[in-house]
C-alpha cells in the first residue's frame, strides 16, 4: 500500500522525484509522529484489553496508522492556504509545490479507504465507527473550528482519546469498562496542553495567517497560568490511573507516582521561569516522554498480571 502510493506521489507530484524524496513527501503529508503516536495508543489499547502481544495486533494498529496518516494528509488540503503563511508550514509538500493539492487528497482518500476496509475486515463494526468518527471529528468539526476560535483544542482534544479506545474494543473490551475510560480522559487532557504548546511556541505564526489565537486574548503571565493548570490536570490524570483499576504491582505504582512527581516539578518549573520560546518547547518535550512513559508503564503492567 505505501509503495504503491510513493509511486503515486512520484507521478503526480510537481516534479520528478527519488523514491528518496518521495517518501520524504509521504512523511510531511502524513505528520507521521501524529499518525505514529495514534498508532501506540492503539496498540496500547488493545494490549490493556487481551494482555498479550500477538500478531493480530497489527490490524487495528495498521488501519489506525492509515487512518491517520490519510486524515492529516486531508487536515493539509484542508489548511494549504494557511499553510503557505505560516514559517513552521510553509515547507509542507503542498505550500512549497512538491506536491498538487489534488494529489494530496487522493492520496488521504486512498489511506483513509484502505484503513476503514482493514477496520471493517478485521476487526469489528465498532471499531470501523470509532475509527471513522475520529476523522470527521478531526476533519469537520476541528480543522474549520480552529478558524473560529482560540480554544479549539479543548473539542479537538476528542481525537487523542478515541485510538486507545478503538484499540481495547477491538482486542474484545468493553467500552463500558472503567480502565479504558481513564486512560481515555488521560489523552483527552493531555492533548490541550500539548496542542497550546505547540500554538504558544509558534504564537506568531498564527497570528500572520490570521489564525485566533489565545495569545490575543490573554496576557503571556495568564497564559502560563491556563496552561500551567491544564499541565497540572495532565499530572493528576496519570496519577488517577491505578483508580481505574490499571495498576496492580507495587513498583508501577511507585514509577508512575515517581514520573509524575517529575513532571510536576518541570511544571512548576515552567511556570516560574523568566524564559518563554525555550520554556515552552521543554514543557512541550516533557509532556510528550511523561505520555510514553504512561503508556510504557500501562503495558508492562498487564502484561506482568496474572
């Protein structure tokens, strides 16, 4: 499937292209470490619910990859415009002419096909509709409303929260069942900051395409604060972890109360410190290996129960 579509890129690019440089297109087209981050919190779902590793975890795991790979590729047809104003976009395959627009849709349609006929096949009926609701979610309700107002993360934030979800329902869990849902609402915070980060770091940029931003609502110091709080509220989502019954080992306890006592000792950092650009990637980079080391933690811990 991604051979056939880096053969694709190569003939209807702008250009001629290695398979070199077209796999570098697929890689921006796709946001590859959004898609590959959905990926793990599928697999991760999915190991919480059979505890085990086996090879019929690479389904949901591949059609989530596909689904989201097709859905951010869609998410840059959608943006192309803002794209090519923005410094951090603008050398995105389809602002900087290496790739047609009508390219790139047919490349989203053809990974979002191929992921829901994987989802369908394979795994189960609720998995494929979680996996679709992701994309309009993502696509139709999120990618405009981020043109309308400076907090659309807090909805957006939706779509971190359902691949743990379509993983653990395909692996034969409940969607009722307490577990998932923590680890569900534990991405659903976790993804505002991350998100107001990102948008903090590059402030300017939204601002040049004329994106609204919180930034022109609020004051840096405020700022800090929101995000100081939803920091914190990412802290206590790990910590609340073993109440949904996902811990049972004394020692994973005492490494998630220890990673999070780490995290919230940077946050407070974060708050106190003079410095912002900097700040704001160090926070952003904590939050990341904080949510890596959850999700280590989660998956060492049942696949060690009995």
């Amino acid at each position: 499937m991604i051979m056939h579509l880096l053969r694709d890129v190569r003939s209807i690019s702008k250009g001629h292209y290695t398979w070199g440089d077209s796999f570098a297109i697929f890689l921006d087209l796709a946001k590859i470490r959004i898609s590959l981050l959905a990926t793990l919190t599928t697999a991760t779902g999915y190991l919480l619910a059979t505890g085990e590793i086996t090879i019929y975890m690479l389904i949901p795991a591949a059609a989530v990859f596909l689904l989201a790979c097709g859905s951010c590729a869609l998410n840059q047809y959608q943006e192309r415009e803002i794209d090519r104003l923005m410094e951090r976009t603008k050398s995105r395959p389809i602002p900087s002419g290496r790739l047609n627009p009508e390219a790139a849709l047919w490349i989203s349609m053809s990974l979002i096909f191929s992921g829901s006929l994987l989802l369908f096949y394979g795994t189960s009926v609720p998995g494929l509709i979680l996996g679709l609701l992701a994309i309009l979610w993502y696509n139709l309700i999120y990618t405009p409303l981020k043109q309308k107002t400076g907090f659309a993360a807090v909805p957006g934030a939706l779509v971190g929260a359902m691949p743990p979800v379509l993983g653990w329902v395909t692996g034969g869990g409940s969607m009722l069942d307490p577990r998932i849902w923590g680890v569900s609402l534990f991405f659903f915070i976790w993804q505002i900051p991350h998100f107001w980060l990102l948008l903090l770091d590059f402030s300017k940029d939204y601002e040049k395409a004329g994106l609204p931003s919180i930034t022109q609502l609020f004051s840096m110091q405020q700022i800090k604060k929101i995000v100081f709080i939803w920091l914190l509220s990412t802290g206590v989502a790990g910590l609340s972890l073993p109440l949904f019954g996902l811990t049972h080992f004394n020692f994973v306890f005492l490494c998630l109360l220890g990673v999070t006592l780490w995290f919230v000792w940077n946050t407070i950092y974060f708050l106190r410190s003079s410095s912002q650009r900097v700040n704001f990637r160090i926070a952003f980079m904590n939050l990341n290996v904080y949510a890596l080391v959850i999700l280590f933690l989660l998956s060492m811990n049942r696949l060690l129960s009995p």
